[in-house]
C-alpha cells in the first residue's frame, strides 16, 4: 500500500451572503445565522451530519500531521462544533503531537470569545481573509467587513500569537481588485505590514463564470485594473513584502521565517491529502477526486458511499499517478521549483526518449530560460522571483505545449 495521507481539508460551505467575486461550492445563509441554535441551524447540523459520516467513511486512516478547515466561512460555526469535528479526527484518526491544525475565519463574523473557543477546540494557526483594508473596495466586493473588523481580529490574532496560544496566523488579501490601483495596494501592504501578520496570502483576482463580477464585465461595468497596473501592483508587493523580511515561499503566499503553511506544501507537493465535504477536492493517492458542489448531490453521494463502498479514487491506491505535466505545474509554485531530471525518469519512457524529450522541453523553456524568468540550477529548475513567478502562466502555457507534442 502506498503512504497513506496525512493531511485532511475540511470545507464549510456557509457564508452569509456570496461575495462578487466568488464562485466556490457555498451556501449563502443570510445575516441572522446562528449555527447551534437559531436561524440556519437545522441546514448547519443536517450538513455536518452527513459530513461527519464521510470523514468516518474511509477505511485507511492515518493520523494526521496537518488539518485545514475552509470554506465558506468556518467561522459561522460555533466552537463547539468545531470541537466535534476535530474530536472526530482526533478519535478515529489521530492527530500527531505538534500538527497544524488551521481554520479560516472572516472578520465579520467571529469575536474575541470566538477566537479563544476555537483555541479550545484545538485550533493552533488562523487565515482571516481581510481581502482589502479600503472600504470602498471592500463594498464593490461584496464583503459584509470593514476595515475596523480586521484590525480588530488581527488585534486578539496577535494578542494570541504573542501569548502563544497559536502557533502562527495569516491575512489573506486580493491584488488587483476593482479601484485598487497602485496607491490603493500599496496603502492595503503597508496596513497590513501594520498589522505584523507572520504570514500573508496575495491572491490575483480571477473574474469567474457566474459571478456579480462576470456579468459587470460583460456589461462594461468593472474598473479593474490593466495588465500594466497588475504588473506594477505585483512588483510592488514583492518589493514591499521582502523588504520587510517576508520570503515568497509560493506564488501566492509569503511568510516570516517558520511560519510557512505545512499543510499548504502537501498540495504544491504533490502529496496524497484527505478532504471532506461539498465541493472539495481530495487526492490521497494521485488521481483528484471532486465532490458535488450542490448540497442535494453531495448528500446523496455521501449516502452512496455507505451503501455501494467508496468511490474507487478514494480506496484504488494501485496504479494511480499524476501525469508527469501536473507533476511540474504543481511543483513550479513552490520557491525551490522541481527536479526536472527525476520527475522525467519516473515517466515510463526508455532512456533515449527521456532524454529527447527533456531536449525538447528545455528547447521549449530556452527564451525563459535566457531572459533569467526560469532558472536552472543542477537538476532543479524554478521560477524566478518576482518576474518568473508573475509570468508563471506564460511559462506553463509552453510545457503544456511541449506535453501535448511528447505525450
Ligand atoms: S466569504 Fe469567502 S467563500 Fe464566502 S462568498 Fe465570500 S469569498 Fe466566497
């Protein structure tokens, strides 16, 4: 048997209403929700009931060194239903000593008491998604936050870090919303610099079929800005982000020292993870697996899953790799990039081919690699930090390319 994973997602679809830019599997619940005992309650408990059933669904369980809750808005729910969940890891899993154990939460709908119950619960490392600290930008977003809701979250994340009740915690933000341009990023940095979070996650973002954004862009109706002011916001933040001590760990996500996202790097690794609930994407042996995204289906699926055995992906640990493109984009997120000359000997291609191909792929990379945007180094090969890494897309455009001619 392969390694079993040691690393669960768990998503949380609710949030109170859907932002304009996002198009993830959530439930939008309204302002009045009260997880355990009000308004919204009986759709929270029916959901985790069934979530509950998957996470005890899988045969193989490993005990876990990373647990992610997402969403949604994790923080919707009451810390003692967080403490169940991790209870249920904690007895039919296991959790190691030491592991990271992270929960998202949104800075409208958590408060200090909150923040020390999901402590309790076990909690040790927090992402609030602040998205911006202007509030005008914040609104076109259709964030229900103001400024004053995140420092005042970052205020009890720091006052818990510095008391050490957390091992770390972060502050997510988006690059290149609409009416942020430069001097606008550049005040949302060094408010959040501010702020000292030992880790900050920078999102571009990305206009997604289905969204408030999409229709107000086809209609002509969204300032965002070009790809120069892109350009010149992302040189920005590399500029202001290292200069602060920050290293670019990932594309999208930057750290003091000690502080990189554990459970993070097991997805840009490439190593098997668990992930439970609507919508979510597990991987535990290779081969991804998604479930439904709307409640009715991933309710019957999780029914399914008990009475016909699991889905194959979830049990067939045998035979089961990543194609060797997906291998390379995952592994070119990450700083250190991937040993090219390895992942291309685990192909099952002779000698000969091997090398023909590789040949062919670095003849592919060569004005990449010439302008400096790819770096070689030995055997690894990685993106440069910042050009490489902003023109990422370029750059694995051309590998598909050279995938789909050797494949
Ligand atoms: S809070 Fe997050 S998950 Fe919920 S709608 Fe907004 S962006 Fe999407």
């Amino acid at each position: 048997m392969n390694k079993l994973p040691r690393s669960a997602y768990v998503h949380i679809p609710f949030c109170h209403r859907r932002c304009f830019y996002c198009d993830f599997a959530v439930i939008p619940l309204g302002n009045k929700i009260d997880s355990l005992y009000g308004y919204g309650s009986k759709t929270v408990k029916e959901y985790l009931t069934f979530l509950n059933k998957e996470i005890l669904s899988i045969k193989h369980k490993s005990s876990l060194s990373t647990i992610y809750i997402g969403g949604g808005t994790p923080s919707i729910l009451n810390p003692l239903q967080i403490k169940d969940l991790i209870n249920l890891f904690k007895d039919n899993y296991g959790i190691d000593y030491g592991a990271e154990i992270t929960m998202e939460v949104d800075p409208a709908s958590f408060n200090e008491d909150d923040l020390h119950g999901f402590i309790n619960a076990g909690i040790n490392r927090f992402s609030l998604g602040a998205q911006s600290f202007n509030n005008k930008i914040l609104d076109q977003a259709g964030r229900r936050h103001y400024r004053d809701d995140i420092t005042q979250s970052c205020f009890w994340l720091k006052k818990a870090y510095d008391y050490s009740l957390i091992k770390s915690w972060s502050i997510d933000l988006i690059q290149n919303l609409p009416s942020s341009g430069f001097k606008e990023w550049q005040e949302d940095l060094e408010q959040t610099l501010k702020l000292s979070p030992p880790h900050i996650s920078i999102y571009d973002l990305n206009i997604e079929n289905g969204t408030v954004f999409k229709k107000l862009v086809d209609l002509g109706r969204l300032s965002l800005p070009n790809d120069n002011e892109s350009f010149k916001n992302s040189e920005l933040t590399n500029f202001i982000l290292k200069s602060s001590g920050y290293s670019r760990y990932e594309i999208s996500n930057y750290a003091l020292p000690g502080h990189q996202s554990r459970h993070n790097r097991v997805y840009w690794k490439g190593i098997g993870w668990w992930s439970f609930g609507q919508g979510s994407t597990s991987s535990p042996w290779g081969e991804k697996f998604t479930r439904p995204r709307i409640s009715k289906e991933y309710k019957k699926w999780v029914t399914n899953q008990w009475k016909i055995k699991l889905e194959p992906s979830l049990v067939n640990e045998e035979n089961i790799y990543k194609e060797l493109d997906e291998k390379i984009m995952i592994g070119m997120r990450l700083k250190e990039g991937v040993n090219i000359y390895k992942l291309v000997n685990e192909q099952n291609w002779d000698g000969k081919t091997s090398k023909i191909n590789l040949e062919k792929l670095f003849k592919q990379w060569e004005t990449f690699l010439e302008s400096g945007l790819l770096i070689k180094r030995g055997n690894r090969i990685f993106l440069s930090d910042p050009k490489g890494m902003d023109l990422s897309n370029q750059i694995l455009v051309s590998m598909f390319r050279w995938w789909e001619k050797v494949n």
